[in-house]
C-alpha cells in the first residue's frame, strides 16, 4: 500500500481550546509535515493567549465563525478540514 505525500500541506484543524486530543493532533502532524491551522473557541479577547496562532471562533455563532476562518486563510489556502468534537469531563 501506498501512502500519498501530505508534507506541505496545510490543514484547519476545528477544536475546543480544553479538548484534550489537541496536543496529539498536533504532534502528529508535525511527524508529518503538515501545517496545522487552529479554529478553537478560545478568547478573542486575548491576543494569541496559548502562542499557537488559532483563529478565535465562538461554535455557536456559525456565521461569525466562518468569516474568522475565510478572513485567515484567504491569503493561505488550506488543503483539508478536521474537525474535533471532545469535550472535557
């Protein structure tokens, strides 16, 4: 089996700032080579809090949240989408 080369690509990862699969995710991709571009639901208050360059977006107001995402990555496309539904117990 082949595996198709994902080095260089860019990714937009959606996930709650406290979800803890966060960090693997993270990991991984830097094992892979793809750029990994955080949507997490941290303050947009804060400017960059956590040093990880996420875009701030509230999950409940999907409109809003969509323009954040198409605003970051206008100038930078990305090649694919996950998204991470954990939630902290």
């Amino acid at each position: 089996m082949t595996m198709t080369s994902v080095d260089g690509s860019r990714v937009l990862l959606l996930s709650a700032t406290t979800g803890y699969q966060l960090r693997s995710f993270t990991e991984a991709a830097d094992r892979l080579g793809v750029e990994l571009v955080l949507a997490t639901d941290r303050c947009h208050n804060l400017d960059d809090p956590w040093r990880d360059g996420a875009i701030a977006v509230r999950f409940y107001d999907e409109h809003a949240s969509l323009e954040e995402i198409h605003t970051a990555v206008r100038t930078a496309p990305i090649d694919g989408i996950l998204a991470l539904g954990d939630r902290p117990t």
